[in-house]
C-alpha cells in the first residue's frame, strides 16, 4: 500500500467526556479504556500494522504537539499538521488532504481518528485493504466502512445502502443522516439497509478537494491560497492568517449530506467512538461479566447499566441501586448524569465557560 496515506486527527477537546478530558489533557492523550495506553498510542499502532511512519500524518491543534511527540516516539515530526485554532472537521479534513495532495500527488488518503476504539483490530486490518484495493479500481468514489447497529443510538451518523452490492459485499451509498433523533434511530436499525458511520473513509486526495470546490468554495479557496504556500517560509504566516476564516462546520453536514459519490463494506469490527460516557461504558463493559463497568478505585452494589469511573486514586467511589447512570469521579470535579444523556454534558462544559469557571475546563 505504497500510495496509501493514512491522517490521525488528534484536536478535538472531547467536552461531552468532561471531567475527565479537559483543554489542556484532552481524551486522546489519556488512557481511557482498558490499559495504560493512551487512545492515540492506540490508534498510531493500529495505524502502523499497515503503514510505514513516512505514509502516516497527524492532525492536531496548537498547543497538543509536544504531548503528541512525547507519547509517539516513531512519529515524524515533519508530519505534523497543527491547526491554529478548531474550526471543526470540514476545515480540518481539507487541510489535511489539501497537505497530503501536495506532497504526494496522486495519494489515496485514509481517515482516522484519535479517539476511535476497535475490538477486532485484524477485521480493521483486512477491512482496510479492501478498502484500499476498491478504491485503486475506482479513484473517483469515496470507500466508507459500515458497521452493523447495535442499538438505536442518536449520537451516531448513519449510512443507508442499496439493497444490493455492486460488488462483492459493497454497497452504494443512498445517504448519509448525521445524528437522527431516537425514533429516527429506530426505525434505521429495523429496516435492514443502514449502518453506523465509524467516519473511517478513503478516497484520492486530489479528488475530494475537487468535491470540496463543488460544494463548500469557500473553504476550498482558502485551502488552496494554503496549500501553495505549504513548504514554502510563508507556510506559518499564510496558515495563521487564512485558515482561522474558514467557515466553522462538520464535514458530515457540509460534504456527505449532499451526497457525493460512496461506496460502503459492512464490517463488524466492535467498533466504538469514545466521544461520551455511554461509549465508555460499552468498551469496558465488553471485558466484564456484569452490566456494570468500573475503573478505577470504586464499588458498586444492586447496579444496572451503570458506569462507575475514578480517577482519584486517593478516593474511594461507591455506589448503590443506580440504573442507567454514570458516575465519574477526578481530583477537582465529580460528573452524575443519565448515560442515555450523556450528548447534554457538551451543555455543562457551555455552562462552566458562560460562569466562568474556567479552572475546571
């Protein structure tokens, strides 16, 4: 996969993961699930069982590189791609292609991201690689994996497929539907042809920046005043001076909604994003026998589709008869919210930021 190139982004705060991921160690550099990795050491090796450190990037935002650099030793730091301030994904993933178009014409790019967690890592491997081999025969298409619904869940993008592959077990894409509320939800998982978007993509570099002068040219005008002056001494001035105007929006609404050319494999990889407590919970919860998943210092009794989640190794968490709840416990700050609403704690970080509180962001 000597063309193959593969972006980690790694510059998200992870807000709806408060209190454990703040501004200043968000959740990629720690260890939140199962070991003492952390989720980019994770990720980079996942990445690495395909590509050489030379075909790998990161994408991050100012202020994460030297923590970065720290926890990857192999990385590359000329392969670092620092953002000066987030914009969200669709900013993001253009500059990130628009850096990889020019220094390898041609390139097939793969999309990764730093919180992502994957039980079946040789399913990804393989999975990948067709991937891979689809899109040599077909550089015009964006290659999206699918993963199976294993509850209706709003925080989730979802994918719906034609009924019947074009090839072997791939599917053209009908459309893609960013978080749905929960009847929408439903109703995906019953009818048979939808998917969880993992945002795990592939496509020719060179070809998705032409998707994004069709459809968002603004952002794609600025990409390109940035991409000519990448490797040049004015690349640090231009990246400062231009990409802070980008319009402010996910790739999901401003690109995949409006319906570019995509393919889809379904995959069954144990696949979550570790973007919120309920995610949490699924992954620890799949290495325990009961319905209650726990790190840290604590105990639970009379428990049911509960997180218990300490920190604070001075401080034992204990609790009782909970149903649907998470509990996570840090040296400064202790979190109680409903899993099945966990999308509102990204409201309490809003809150601590309006009040000013901001020792605890």
């Amino acid at each position: 996969m000597d063309n193959l190139y593969a972006v980690i982004f790694a510059g998200g705060v992870g807000s709806r993961l408060w209190p454990v991921s703040r501004q200043s160690s968000p959740k990629q550099l720690k260890p939140f699930l199962d070991s003492n990795d952390t989720l980019i050491q994770k990720t980079w090796e996942r990445v690495r069982r395909i590509l050489p450190p030379e075909n790998v990037y990161i994408s991050t935002v100012k202020g994460y590189e030297k923590f970065l650099l720290e926890q990857l030793p192999e990385f590359l730091p000329d392969h670092l791609i620092v953002e000066p301030e987030l914009r969200n994904t669709c900013p993001a993933i253009g500059l990130a292609t628009a850096v990889v178009a020019k220094e390898h014409p041609s390139a097939l790019m793969m999309n990764v991201w730093a919180d992502h967690h994957y039980a079946q890592e040789d399913k990804w491997v393989e999975v990948i690689q067709k991937s891979f081999a689809y899109l040599k025969q077909h550089p015009e298409l964006i290659v999206s994996v699918g993963l199976p619904i294993a509850y209706p869940y709003t925080g989730y993008g979802y994918l719906e497929v034609q009924s019947e592959p074009v090839s072997e077990n791939v599917f053209v894409v009908k459309r893609f539907v960013e978080k749905p509320n929960l009847e929408q939800a439903q109703i995906f998982m019953q009818a048979g042809n939808y998917y969880w978007n993992p945002a795990l993509w592939m496509w020719q570099a060179e070809k998705m920046l032409d998707i994004y002068h069709q459809l968002v040219p603004d952002i794609h005008q600025g990409l390109q005043t940035i991409q000519s002056a990448w490797g040049t001494p004015e690349q640090a001035n231009v990246l400062q001076n231009i990409y802070p105007t980008l319009t402010k929006v996910a790739v999901d609404y401003a690109i995949f909604e409006k319906g570019p050319q995509m393919v889809l494999i379904p995959a069954d990889l144990g696949w979550r994003d570790v973007g919120s407590w309920q995610s949490v919970y699924d992954v620890l919860n799949g290495h325990q026998a009961t319905d209650v998943a726990v790190k840290g210092k604590a105990l639970a009794i009379n428990c049911h589709d509960t997180l218990v989640f300490n920190e604070d190794t001075s401080k034992l968490v204990t609790v009782v008869g909970l149903e649907d709840i998470a509990v996570v416990n840090t040296k400064d700050a202790l979190l109680v919210v409903k899993k099945s609403r966990d999308q509102e704690v990204k409201q309490l970080v809003e809150r601590l930021e309006k009040e000013e509180m901001t020792e605890y962001l």
